[in-house]
C-alpha cells in the first residue's frame, strides 16, 4: 500500500490541487512558496506520526483566505492494497475490486458551536463514513523539519530528540529496569549501546562514499525526562574519539540529526505503511552527499517494497516525499519522480494559488523523458524552479543576457530588471529544444511548469521544417502559443553583434584577446568591403581559435565597464519579453 494521491481544498495556497505520489520517492520541487511544505503538512494532517504523538495541530490559519466555504479538506487515495488490507479497512475502500481506500480529513474554523473549531476524519467516497477503530494504526508518518539545528538538539539540554529516539528503543515496561540501569554508575544500559549500534550504522551508510563518520550517545538522573537531558551525542571521523557535536560542521551534525530519524523508521515494520517526509534534506550538505543522502532514502523505500511479509503481520512499506531546492538533487532522480509545484494567480479571489505538474504524468513519450532524463543537469534543473525561462543555444547568450539587460536594454527600469533575474536562462548546448518545450508548456489539470517560455536560436532549417514553426506548432498542439516566443538570428550570435554596428567594440575586444593581431585586423576586416566584414570577423575568429566563451566574456566585461555597445534587436525582444510583469 502507498499514498497515491492527495487531494486538497481550500488549505492555505492549496484552493484545489490534486498531488499524485509515487510508490517509492517523490521529489516536489519549484519556487519558494509554491505549495511544497503545504503537501507536507496536509499529509502531517491526514495521518499520524509514527510515535503516536501529533505534532501537527489545524490552525485557523490554515484556511485559505477568502475561501467561500471556511473549512479545509484533504482526501487521500490510498494504492495496491492486499486482500488482507482491504478486509481490515472495508469501510474505508469504495470498490473492493480496485484495491483503492480513501481517508479523509476536515477542518471547521471557530463558531458559536465549535469555539476551538471542529475537525472530521472520514473513510471512503462519503465523509459520514468512520473508519473502522485502529484503522489509523496502518498508516503513520514520520517527519523531518527543513530548519534542523542539530548542535541545540543534539549537544545541549534539549531533550526531544533524545526522548524520541530513548521512547523508541524502550518499552514501558522498560523505563524503570533503565532508569535504574542509568542509577549505576559502574554499568552503562545496554539499550545505550543498541542505540549507539543502530544510528552509527545508518550514520555510515548516509556518509561512507564521502566521509565516514561515527557517533555515540553518552551523559555529560533522576527520571527519563533529566535522563534525556544530561545525555549528550559526541561524533568523529571514522576512527577517531568522537568528542563533543559542536566540533562537528553543520552538514555531518545535521546528518546525525537525520540518522536518529531514520532509525525510527525500524518501527515501520510494525505499521503496514509509514510515510517519510523529508524537507529539504539538502540542508548544510555539499552536492555529493546530497546525493548520497537521497540514494539512501530511495533505497529504504526499494527495499520495503521487497521485503517478505509474514501472514498476518504489518507489510512495513515505506514511502518517501521529499521536497527539495536543490538542482543536485533534481538532477540526479529520475524526472519521472519529480512534481514541480508552483505558484500562480487565482483570478477569482485575486490570490495566489498552488498547482502540481508530476512530470510523469504530462503524457510525455518514452523517448522525450528519457531525453530529458539526460539533459536535466545541474544547470537546466534550474528550469524547474522558475515560471519564465530563457533557453539559448551556448553559453555565449546565457553569459551576455544579464549584462545587456541591466546595463542598456533595462538600464533606469528596476522593476523591469527584477522580473529579468527572476527568469532562468539556460544554454542547451545545441538546438535540440523540442524536449525542453514539451516538458515545460505541456499543460497537467490546467497548469504548467513555465507561463513563459522564450527561444532564442538560429534561423536553420530543421528536420521538420523551420525550427521556429515547429516549436510554435509544437505548443499550439500544448494550447501553449501564448507562452512560447521564438527568436531567431540569421546568422550567428557573433555575426549579429557585429552587423547591429559594433565593429569598433569589437575591434577592441579583440585585440584585448590577440593583442598582437592588429595587422591582421586591419588586414582582413578593414581592407574587406563593410558588408562583407561580419563574415571576415567570423573567419578571423575562427582562425585565432577565440572560444565563443572566451569572446562573450571579454564582451560582457566591456559592458559592465559601460563601453558603449549595440544591443541586437532580437536579443532586444528577448530581454524585454522576459521582464514583462
């Protein structure tokens, strides 16, 4: 069993959104304030955490503002329940034949008869339904907060971390053989070394293909409570003394910090499906190990998926969502579990609101995602992230766009020049834009990744035809026109910079790079009739071997400088379509 889907009304930016969910990971990603932490708390609200204690109370607040109805409701559709399932939770399932259940769950603002509001839980297609007594025991979650400050929780007095992790490691029963174990100062718990094993084991595992660590749980007391207080968590290199956490960088403590959560996901072997929600797990980390911090994640969902269940015991499966804005991260999962989450206009209450675009569920082709499996890297997962995109064909147009844009085209104009840097500008590397397209302006429910998408290339012939008709045909078949706008050049970048009168810039940027090429200059662009001189400057270039790179670097830096420099009228366009409020 898995969370397949979540449907929300009316909860903070979440007005209607559906959010489908993959068995194993999925990744939301997008811009700040797209919904991303809204997903996870309606699914904080939706179930119950693991240790039995809620964290997430509804608030008020929590209703979106101006909603016509002043409550919210999350309805999640629950996927491949076994037969035993479906007999456990046969309220909860509409048609047994389709291995489905619903759970939902309603929040009432204040009133004269419910002061402190009213909250609702319901199970199948009607929201008179209760679920059966124990039904919330098979679905739990955990949750791990994006702001974790691993040196208070961890190697002060706090005492929650500890409790919970010393709660999941001992019974009830337990707590007074512990409490007296502790008492003995000759004889340390044998608990404290079964925790110390287990999260130094899920410690390595998190931080072995980079830099090995260990940990280890120790005091620096009267009751479980003070216990919890005085013990303090000490970490090392592998091999080394662990001393006290402070010594430890931010990124290896707040793994720590993670690795003490996971261990409580040995509990999910109890419940038939936990869900493991994990904000920004990039925090403080550097690119590798966010990597490796992922991998690990994926594969403990992998891994339940696989495991054998025992007739008549929980199933144990665990479910990742994470929400992330890091680029390495996108990079690096399939596109195929990765939800964009965005922000857009609601123009009936004149507030924003959130939409979901899972990229698996676009209708992409075989071929086209995995296309775009490849070409999402670092660099172009940027695209995710943003709702205006500039895609150009070099680094050349990516490195003089923003120069050009805040020193001429929008130069006075701040709010203008705002809107320019809040659009990503990404160089493909060639002219293959089709994939790019497809993925950004194919619309999910009514909504896409990009509002505004522009193209800058050249005026080449394409396979099918010219290439600024087949991407304008490519998005009316996405009903995508007026989001897309392609730019072309009849020539070169380097060629149009020249022909829109910048012979003599150019003239000193090149000599800024050949600086004992004047003669050849004079000889081969001076001594050439002046409409043939674009094609001589390409010609000379190409023979100095001057890298496009190199040339827009020095060209940008002349800009910067305020040398006096022609913008050419496509790039023009292009600037000022991508500043447009």
């Amino acid at each position: 069993m898995y969370l397949g889907s979540l449907k929300i009304s009316r909860f903070r930016s979440c007005d209607n959104v559906t959010v489908s969910l993959r068995p194993d990971l999925t990744v939301l990603v997008g811009e700040n304030n797209g919904g991303k932490s809204n997903i996870v708390d309606a699914i904080r609200l939706l179930t119950l955490p693991l240790s039995g204690r809620r964290e997430r109370y509804p608030e008020e607040d929590d209703v979106r503002r101006n909603a016509s109805i002043p409550n919210f409701q999350i309805e999640g559709i629950f996927k491949e329940l076994s037969d035993t399932l479906k007999g456990l939770l046969i309220s909860a399932v509409p048609n047994p034949s389709e291995n489905e259940a619903i759970f939902g769950y309603r929040y009432e603002s204040p009133s004269e008869l419910s002061p402190r509001g009213k909250s609702t839980v319901w199970a199948g297609r009607f929201d008179t339904n209760q679920p059966e007594t124990g039904s919330s025991d098979v679905i739990r979650h955990v949750y791990l907060p994006p702001l974790r400050d691993a040196h208070r929780e961890l190697g002060s007095g706090s005492s929650a971390r500890v409790m919970a992790l010393l709660r999941n490691f001992l019974s009830k029963d337990q707590e007074q053989d512990f409490i007296a174990d502790v008492r003995r100062a000759d004889d340390r718990p044998d608990i404290l070394a079964t925790m110390n094993t287990e999260i130094s084991a899920t410690l390595g595992l998190l931080t072995n293909g980079v830099r090995p660590q260990i940990a280890a749980l120790d005091f620096s007391a009267e009751n479980l409570l003070d216990i919890a207080r005085d013990l303090r968590f000490r970490m090392a290199d592998s091999g080394l003394v662990p001393e006290d956490i402070r010594a430890s960088g931010l990124g290896y403590s707040n793994l720590l910090y993670m690795a003490t959560v996971v261990v409580e996901l040995a509990k999910a072997k109890e419940t038939d499906l936990t869900i493991f929600l994990v904000e920004e797990p990039e925090a403080h980390l550097h690119p590798q190990l966010q990597v490796l911090v992922l991998e690990f994640l994926l594969e403990q969902a992998r891994q339940s998926s696989n495991r054998e269940v025992e007739a008549g015991k929980p199933e144990g499966r665990i479910q990742i969502v994470v929400t992330t804005h890091s680029p390495n991260l996108t990079a690096w999962v399939s596109p195929a579990h990765l939800v964009v989450m965005r922000s857009r206009r609601h123009d009936q209450d004149g507030v924003s609101e959130s939409v979901s675009v899972p990229i698996a569920e676009i209708g992409l082709k075989p071929k086209t995602l995995d296309k775009i499996s490849r070409y999402l890297d670092v660099t172009r997962s940027a695209l995710l992230f943003g709702n205006r995109a500039i895609l150009v064909e070099g680094i050349a147009e990516a490195l003089l766009l923003p120069v050009m844009a805040q020193k001429i085209v929008l130069a006075g104009y701040t709010d203008e020049w705002l809107r320019f840097k809040g659009a990503v500008i990404v160089p493909i590397e060639g002219v293959d834009f089709r994939p790019y397209v497809e993925v950004l302006l194919r619309p999910h429910r009514n909504a896409r990744i990009a509002d505004r998408l522009i193209v800058i290339t050249d005026a080449d012939p394409a396979v099918l035809g010219n290439r600024k008709v087949d991407l304008e045909n490519l998005a009316e078949r996405h009903d995508g026109q007026n989001a897309l706008t392609v730019l072309t050049n009849q020539h070169t970048l380097e060629h149009e910079i020249f022909s829109a009168g910048n012979e003599a810039f150019l003239k000193a940027t090149f000599l800024r790079l050949h600086r004992n090429s004047r003669a050849d200059w004079e000889a081969q662009i001076e001594g050439t009739a002046e409409q043939d001189r674009p094609d001589a400057f390409l010609r000379l270039i190409a023979a100095k071997r001057t890298r496009k790179g190199d040339l827009a670097q020095a060209i940008a830096s002349r800009i910067e400088a305020g040398e006096d420099f022609i913008v050419p009228p496509y790039l023009v366009e292009a600037i000022r379509g991508a500043s447009q409020a």
